[in-house]
C-alpha cells in the first residue's frame, strides 16, 4: 500500500485496539521542533533550559513564571500556544477525542473553538492525523486527495460545467512564481508551465492518479469535485469513514443532484457557506443564481443499519459551497456537531 503525508505527525502516534491515534512522547517533541517553538540563536538561557527539559520528558510540568521569564515576547506567545496544546492532548489521550472536545463538550453540546485561545491551526493538523488513520491501507489516490478537503482550504473554479479545487496555499505559490495575476486554474496552470519557479498543477484522473503518491505534499493536483465526477465519489468515501470512526457507525454516502426540502428532515453543511445556503433552502427562501452556484456538490447519507447505529438519522442530506471569493473552507468538525445523533427516524 502506498505512504503518504509522511510529515502529517501521524506515524509518530500510535494505535489502540480501536484504532485510536494516542499521544506519543514523540509526537509531543514534534510540536516543540517546530521553528516558532525551537530556540534559535538569540533565545536567553531560560527558553532555552525550558526547551532542553521538554525535550527530554515532553510530559514535563511547565510553570508559567517559567514561560514568563523568557526575553523574547515572541516566544512567550509560542510556548503559550504549544504547552495549552498539550495539556489538552494530554487531558484526552486520543487524537480523536482530542478533536472532538476542541468542538463538542462532554454533553454533547457544542462548544466556541474560540475560548480555547488555540489557532485554527491546531485543529487542522489534527484532522489531517485523523484522516491519514481512517484512510490508512487506503490505495486510491482521488481518495487521499478528497481527504485532503478536512483539513487545507481549497479555491473553486468552475469551467464548462465542471468544478475542480485546487489548494490555496500552493495556488499562491504559483502565482507568485509565476508574476501574479488572477487568471484562474487554467491560466495558472500555463502560467506554472511556463515557469520553472511555480508549481506545476494538474488536475487529478484515474488515469494520472499514481502519481499523487510521489506529489502528495506538493498539493498541486486539482480535484474534480462536481456530480459524476470520481473526486466526489472519493469524497463521499471519506466522509463514510470520518463518520464510521467516529461513531462506529456505517454510512452510505452518494451525490446528488438537488436536494428535496420537502424531505429535508436532518442536513449538515460542511463549511459555514454550505450551512447558510442550507438553512435557507430548508426554509423554503428563494436562492438567486448566484448563491446557488456556489453550492459544489450535494450528498445524501444513509445508515446502513436499521435501526440506525449511533442513534444517527436514517437520512441526511449534506453539502459543500464556496465562498463569494470562490474559497472552500470544509469544517469537518460539523459532523460531529451537526450530525443527528440521538434522533427518531
């Protein structure tokens, strides 16, 4: 089976029976080597004796008027950041439910990410980990880059009916290589050619798809994403194992056309634009062209079993938009907050 997102920290974890991602000294040691954290020339003796001691035994108290007594402000805020982090890991043992109660409280509630004091950061290398462990022995590359939707914001164009996403961050960095300009996938695409400084795009196929593994941290190959397409079919296997993992639960997942308000019991939007233009079609308000447009794909999920495990509803319908700016930010912690567990058929 191919390796992929070797740096995503999930080979420094390890597995329970239940094939829960645990917090490894190592993967702790991990987040201190980061360059905001590790020292650097200037970094007074007291950062330093503090960095020396977590590396050492990464689970090591650390007292504020330690972190206090740094010189560099900059690295007071760093380790601020890193050590709540890791207290928080710690208090919850696995990646998952770590994840999980950075969104949803012991009640089952949910909870403002904000009050935590953590960056959004955070939680997107955690559901990168999280996804490499549901897609782990997985060996279709439209897959693993679906999977990729979790946890790196992407940039939607649509052309002749079909909708590709492409990662921002390696967008920019072929625009900025290759002299600026919005000319959208396709011109940057020629542009990124034309250019031995950018990033060389292409969009995902079968037929191309081996070579995702050799560029899988590169994210420089566009995902078809729109209905028919074999990148939503990827997706939709995604979001069955994001959900079987969390939940113990199967689930069936398939695209559709246009979603029936009339049966719309149970949705989950998974980005914030997703959700608004969800709610308003549950409540039967108009969508002009243009918001309508922005809604990428549509998906029905279905329990396997009846009754359906989990307490899940036996139907729910789920969808995926852009923003006005053409911008694609999933938030996959939606389905731990939006999903209807505990519901009647």
């Amino acid at each position: 089976m191919p390796d992929f997102w070797r740096h995503s920290g999930f080979h420094l974890a390890e597995r329970d029976a239940q094939r829960r991602c645990l917090v490894t000294d190592d993967l702790l040691r991990a987040y201190f080597a980061r360059p905001e954290v590790a020292p650097v020339a200037q970094s007074c003796p007291r950062e330093r004796a503090v960095f020396e001691r977590l590396m050492n035994d990464p689970r090591a108290a650390v007292m504020p008027d330690d972190v206090a007594a740094f010189a560099d402000p900059d690295a007071r805020e760093a380790y601020g950041y890193v050590l709540r982090f890791r207290n928080h890991l710690l208090s919850h043992g696995s990646l998952e439910e770590a994840y999980r109660r950075l969104f949803v409280g012991a009640d089952g509630k949910a909870i403002d990410f904000a009050a935590l004091r953590l960056p959004p950061l955070f939680a997107d290398q955690l559901a990168q980990m999280i996804v490499r462990n549901v897609l782990d022995g997985c060996d279709d590359a439209l897959q693993a880059r679906a999977g990729e939707l979790l946890f790196r914001a992407q940039r939607a164009h649509v052309e002749d009916g079909q909708v590709f996403l492409a990662d921002v961050e390696a967008l920019d960095a072929a625009r900025d290589g290759a002299g600026g300009g919005d000319a959208g996938i396709v011109g940057l695409i020629e542009q990124a050619q034309a250019s031995l400084q950018a990033v060389e795009f292409t969009v995902l196929t079968r037929d191309n798809a081996d070579d995702y593994w050799a560029r899988d941290e590169r994210h420089d190959m566009a995902l078809p994403i729109g209905f028919g397409s074999a990148g939503l079919e990827g997706f939709c296997r995604v979001i069955e194992g994001w959900v079987r993992h969390f939940f113990g639960a199967g689930v069936r997942v398939r695209p559709v056309r246009s979603i029936d308000s009339a049966r719309m019991r149970w949705y989950v939007g998974l980005d914030g634009e997703a959700t608004t233009l969800l709610n308003d079609i549950y409540n039967s308000r108009p969508l002009d062209d243009a918001r309508r447009m922005r809604i990428l794909c549509m998906m029905e999920m279905q329990t396997d079993d009846a009754p359906a495990p989990a307490g899940l509803a036996p139907r729910c319908y789920l969808a995926l938009a852009m923003t006005p700016q053409g911008v694609v930010r999933a938030k996959p912690q939606n389905l731990l907050i939006g999903l209807p567990v505990g519901s009647q058929p």
